[in-house]
C-alpha cells in the first residue's frame, strides 16, 4: 500500500495553529503591545525632562541576515534634574546610534528607568509605532477567524459534508 499524505491531519493541525497564534497575538497585543507603546509615548510627552546622555552599550537585536536595518537595543547613562547617574535601557530600539554617542534623551522624572531618544517619541515614529499595534490587533483577528473557518470545514467535510454526521 502506498503511503497517502494524510491531508485533513494537516489542514486541522495548520487551523488549531492558526487558531493559537491568532490568539497569542491577540492577548499580546491587547496586555504588552499597546499599553506599552500607549504609556512610554505619553509619560515621555507629559512629563519627561530632556537631557543628554551618553551610550553604554548596543546589542543588534538579532543577526545581520535578519536584521538589514541594523536595529538595536541601547543602554544609556544620563544624569537626572536632582542629580543622580541612571543607566537605563532605551525603550525602542534604534539604528542611528552606536556605543559612545552623545545623544538627547527624554526620560520620566518618576520612573527614571523609562528614557528614549526624542526622536522616537515624535509624531511620526508614534504613529508608525501606534499603526503597527493596530496592524497585528487586526492580523490577530483574521488569523483566528480564517483557523477557525478552515478548521469547521474540515470538521463539516469529514462528516460528509452533512450536519453532525447523519445522513439525509
């Protein structure tokens, strides 16, 4: 006998997948994603203090073969209005810094371990930012209605393209 590729296995598998990423996608956007980009952009603009601040330290966010844009997360040293030395981490990462750069950061006088580059915070990079939330929002949706489409098919045709199974 001939080994057939058992494709219902397949497609159900693939839809559950969908279905679990989809909503992976969906709590990670709503709990993570857009608080965090909604709360940095706005303590920053409400009450955060420029100042200038040195780079400790980039790390590339991955390999150059996955990461042509060079992006990567920074560590920064900066002193506060009252005077005390902070090392904190940028919160976005960046492509247009290196290691020892001075650089203008925008931090929170009251949570002074938030700090990014005022570029980052500006309308543009907000709304890029803001969009981007919103793009996997929806792709998490659609992912999870086209699981869940493709597994009921699969469930209906398996049945005989009949409701529950039972004949006409």
């Amino acid at each position: 006998m001939e080994n057939v590729p058992d494709h219902g296995r397949t497609v159900r598998n693939g839809s559950l997948a969908m279905i679990g990423l989809g909503v992976l996608l969906f709590v990670l956007s709503l709990v993570y994603l857009i608080p965090h980009d909604m709360g940095v952009t706005s303590a920053l603009r409400s009450r955060g203090v420029h100042t200038p601040a040195v780079v400790t330290e980039c790390a590339e966010v991955s390999g150059p073969q996955d990461n042509p844009a060079g992006n990567a997360n920074c560590r920064v040293r900066f002193t506060t209005s009252e005077g005390a030395s902070v090392e904190t981490r940028l919160a976005y990462v960046t492509d247009s810094i290196k290691a020892r750069d001075t650089v203008t950061v925008v931090y929170d006088p009251q949570h002074t371990d938030v700090a990014a580059l005022a570029s980052s915070i500006g309308f543009w990079n907000s709304l890029t930012r803001n969009a981007l939330d919103v793009v996997a929002l929806v792709a998490s949706v659609v992912m999870t209605l086209l699981g869940l489409a493709a597994h009921l098919a699969y469930r209906w045709l398996i049945r005989g393209g009949r409701p529950n199974g039972r004949p006409r």
